[in-house]
C-alpha cells in the first residue's frame, strides 16, 4: 500500500485532510504556547504569525470557504490581511498607537 499523494489529499474532502489540519493546528498551537513564555517581539511575531496560519486554515477548509464564491474567498481574505495587519502594527508601533488614540 503506497502513501497518498499529499496534493491530492489536501484538494480532496477526505478524512484524512481534516486530520492532517487538525495536526497543523495543534502544533502551531503548541509552538505558540511554548513560545509565548519568551516575550521578545520575535516570539510575539511568531506567535502571530502561527494564529494567521490557523485562522487561515480555518477559514479555508473547515468553514469551506476554499470551495465557495471568489467574492467570498476575497473577502475573507482581505479581513485577514486587515485585522493582522492592524495586530502587527499594534505590536511593532506601540508609541503611534497611543498617539492616534489620544
């Protein structure tokens, strides 16, 4: 028995894709947790950097949108640029943050 092509796998709605990203999530999760004891702004990078992938893959497999409307695709993921966009600059600008909010 040969091991399934993983391209295949990944464009199909097997079980074996919602578990492959399971495992993705959970180690992402993990690797955020482990990491966000550092507290240095590339831990914090990471750490977000790990939640866009999970949002991502999220988004695009289990609430289906990879196989939905290219308005809606577009969509989503123009709210993921905007809201990690607006979390990175938060972390890497404090100083303007607190500025634009007073």
């Amino acid at each position: 028995m040969s091991m399934p092509n993983l391209k295949k796998v990944l464009n199909s709605e097997s079980p074996l894709k919602a578990f492959l990203i399971w495992v993705i999530i959970l180690l992402s999760t993990i690797t955020a947790w482990v990491e966000s004891t550092n507290g240095s702004l590339i831990a914090i990078m990471l750490v977000i950097f790990l939640a866009f992938i999970k949002v991502l893959l999220v988004i695009y497999s289990y609430m289906e949108v990879a196989g939905s409307a290219a308005w809606l695709q577009f969509l989503c993921g123009f709210w993921m640029l905007i809201a990690f966009g607006i979390i990175l600059f938060c972390y890497t600008q404090p100083e303007l943050v607190i500025i634009f909010i007073n």
